[in-house]
C-alpha cells in the first residue's frame, strides 16, 4: 500500500473498522475479501489506483452499486482491488441539450430523481433504485421504458475511463471508438467508467400501468402452455403491439402467474386496443388498469416507498442464486418446451423460486432495432428473457435445472444468457459464448490485448479469462 499512500489515494485495509461494511455483498451467498478498497474522490484517485494495482500485480474491479448477482464488484475472487465509487454522485442536467452528466457512483433512483428534479426529463433504466449506474448501463440495462426507448446503454453518449495503462480517455462515437463500443458490453474487462454522459428525454406526462394476476394458471399443463403461448402469439402480433407496449410475465412457486406492465398511451387506447387481446382466451384474472405521472409509475415498478437511496450505508441484501436464458425472436418457445417447463416446476419441492418472462423484441422494439455494431451486446435478436431466481444456496441445483428443462427441449435453437444477470457458475468459455456470442467475443478478445495486456481488470468471466 506503499504505492497508494505516495500518491495520497484513499483507502480500506482488512484492518480498517469500515472495511467490514464495504465489502458485504448483495449477494451474501458469494462473499469476497479484497486486498484493498479504494474511496476514490477524483479521477485521478482512480488513475492512480489502477497504476499501482498493476505495479503490485493486482487485479482490479469497480464497484458502482455492488448489485453484481456474482459480486463480481469485490473482485470474483478474494485479494483483488476494489475500486469503490460512492463518492462520485454527481447528477448535472444540460438543460439545452438534454445530456445529464453523471457520476460512477450513482444509483438508479437518485438518477431518475435528479434528472426530474432538475427537468421533468426521463431514461429508460431499471427499476430497482438501489443499483448502481456502472454494471447496469454498461451490461445492457431492460426496463418497461425499453421497447420504446432503448436499453440504458443506448442512452449513453460518452464515457469517461481510466484504462488499465493509467490514462483517463473521454470515449465516445467519434473519440476511442473502439472503446465506447466495448465497454458498453463489457466495461469491466477495458476500465472504468468515473463519469456517464447520458441522452435524456422529455418525460411523459402520464404512463398507463396495468397488471393482470391471473388464477388457476397452473391448475393443469394445458392451461399454463396454452396461456403462454397465447402471450406469445400477442407478443408478435402488429395490430396489437407496437413500441409503445411493454409486459413481462411472472411467476412462482406459490402459483403466482401474473402479467405487468406499461402503455405509452392513454388508459381508454389501451383497454380498447391491447387488453382485450392480451386477456382473449386466458383464465380468469384480477385486473389493475392505471394512468400514473412518470415520477409515480417510477415509484410503483421499484416496489419502493421512494426511489432515493442513500449516499451511503446502503444495506440491502439477498441470499440467492439466479440464471438467465435469451429467447431467439425466430424461435420463441414451443408447446413441448413451455410443457417440459411445467412439467419440472412441479419438482420444486420446498425450493422458493420466481420466473420473470420479459418481452424484449416483438413489433417496433428499440432493444433490437440496433445491432452488434452499434454496442458490444448479443441480445438483439431476443423475443424473450428470462430471469430464473432461487433463494438461498439450496436452490442452486433446481435453478439450473428450469435452465436445462428449457434448452433440451429445443436443442435446434440458439439459447445466450443476459449479462445483468450474471451466473457465477459458468466457466469463462461458456460464459463468454452465452453472453456475447463468437462474434462480438472475438472483437472484444482482440481489444483487450491491445488495451490491457496484462490483464489489470480481471474478474472469473472477463474477457481474456
């Protein structure tokens, strides 16, 4: 630490009382101790601190939010360099352009409330307030806004980061292209991001919310295949979706089966175009149809009271394990799959698990009208992602399983895996042919020889791993 103490850097030691508090992960199933936690205040605290991980031979990660369902923040492994962000909370608005400036360190719903604050202006990003801007953006970043508006990444306009040699690059289209490109996919692996430069937009003056729990789904493997697909087939139907409708599907073991989402249009339009379509041959449901101002739909999807989160102490945590599959728009799922799907669910046993079925593609959706050229990210192409959640460590086995159920049933289709939704049980192989397909994985392996060499930004799936 000699290196840090002459360039006056601050930082954490095992020793340090905080320490204990710095390093407790969301996830408490995968706890990580790292050799250091840097509380970097500038940007060149972070330069600093990447040039004397990679003197000491260190490999470093970022922690933006600490969300990383793979504590991937700590490092993935114990003995790395955390590189802890929450001092960088600005949240600045360019009133003229749009363009909010926005520091590594910023959560979720202090962004939304800032840019609101300071504009009535809106991004389309998650839903929980508590996650950190830095994985979010920069994996992807899906919420109901995203059919319409894009995901979180496609909002970003610039970049400021600290490559591992040490210098601080602005990246944008025009300036380190390659750069920009990368770390939208894949930041952890090229450097860090201390500041985002972020396309906001006017928000809407309401938003139509709806949710449909739906009984008796599960009552037979008839029911609960023929209500899927008919999801499916509404799902890709043009006279009923456009950009301006999002949904996801969710359920459990309990025998929850419920549909929620949100119109970009007025309660009347949506009860006389799309509900009644959505709703044609299913069960019978208790239904929830609401027009909210944008601040108030914010507040409603985090299941929160607010979305303003501390600066710091946050201490929100799970024990889980979670899995994801990306659905090809050109396969969807099938009869014998959603079948097959059931047909496992009913061996849970006392396993408490969710399944949530977001809608990614479909007619006018802005997720997929960009491609692999655009941003180092795979999932253009998806009709479906699907997030397979399972408390505590017992669940482990039965999660990979929902995972196998689905891709043994067709095995002619070309299933990848969502990047937020990291799984910490995958080899880096397979991790990196899940997450960003042969193609993308061998641009990405041919930058990061060029900007990092050694390999200073290492987690278990990084990119060179």
């Amino acid at each position: 630490m000699q290196c840090l103490n002459g360039k006056n850097v601050p930082y954490k030691m095992t020793s340090d009382a905080e320490y204990t508090d710095l390093i407790e992960p969301y996830n408490t199933r995968l706890p990580f101790k790292p050799a250091v936690v840097v509380l970097p205040t500038t940007n060149q605290h972070v330069q600093d601190a990447v040039l004397c991980a990679a003197q000491s031979g260190l490999k470093v990660q970022a922690k933006s939010g600490g969300h990383s369902y793979a504590s991937f923040g700590l490092g993935g492994k114990d003995g790395s360099m955390n590189i802890n962000l929450q001092s960088l909370q600005t949240i600045q608005l360019d009133q003229s352009s749009g363009i909010v400036t926005v520091g590594g360190g910023v959560r979720l719903g202090n962004l939304a409330d800032g840019i609101w604050t300071q504009g009535q202006r809106a991004l389309s990003h998650g839903t929980c307030p508590g996650v950190g801007i830095g994985g979010h953006f920069t994996h992807g970043g899906y919420s109901h806004t995203s059919r319409n508006y894009g995901l979180a990444m496609d909002q970003i306009v610039g970049a400021d980061v600290v490559l591992a040699n040490g210098t601080l690059i602005k990246a944008s289209s025009t300036a380190y292209p390659d750069i920009f490109w990368a770390v939208r996919g894949a930041a952890e692996s090229f450097g860090i991001v201390t500041t985002f430069y972020l396309q906001t937009r006017p928000a809407p003056s309401s938003v139509t919310y709806f949710q449909f729990d739906l009984n008796g789904v599960f009552n037979s493997k008839a029911t609960f295949t023929n209500t899927f697909l008919h999801l499916q087939d509404v799902a890709k139907n043009a006279s009923v979706v456009d950009n301006k409708v999002s949904f996801g599907i969710y359920l459990d073991g309990y025998g929850t089966y419920s549909i929620s989402g949100a119109y970009f249009g007025s309660v009347a339009d949506f009860n006389s175009k799309v509900k009644p379509e959505l709703l044609r041959t299913l069960p019978s449901s208790t239904p929830t149809v609401t027009s909210l101002s944008w601040y108030d739909f914010l507040v409603k999807v985090s299941g929160e009271s607010t979305i303003k989160t501390p600066l710091t102490g946050y201490d929100l945590h799970d024990d889980f394990f979670a899995k994801s599959v990306t659905v090809p728009e050109s396969d969807g799922l099938t009869a014998t799959t959603m079948n097959a799907l059931y047909d496992y669910l009913n061996t849970a046993g006392s396993v408490e698990y969710f399944i949530i079925i977001n809608l990614y593609g479909g007619p006018g959706s802005a997720i997929n009208a960009k491609d692999t050229t655009f941003a180092a990210y795979n999932d253009r192409d998806s009709l479906w992602v699907l997030q397979n959640y399972g408390y505590t460590a017992n669940s482990v086995n039965f999660i990979n399983g929902i995972n196998n159920a689905i891709t043994k049933a067709q095995p002619q289709t070309a299933f990848g895996a969502y990047l937020n939704y990291v799984d910490p049980t995958l080899d880096a192989a397979t991790a990196h042919k899940l997450y960003y397909g042969d193609a993308v994985y061998s641009r990405l392996a041919a930058l990061k020889t060029q900007f990092d060499p050694q390999s200073v930004f290492w987690n278990p799936q990084a990119i060179g791993a």
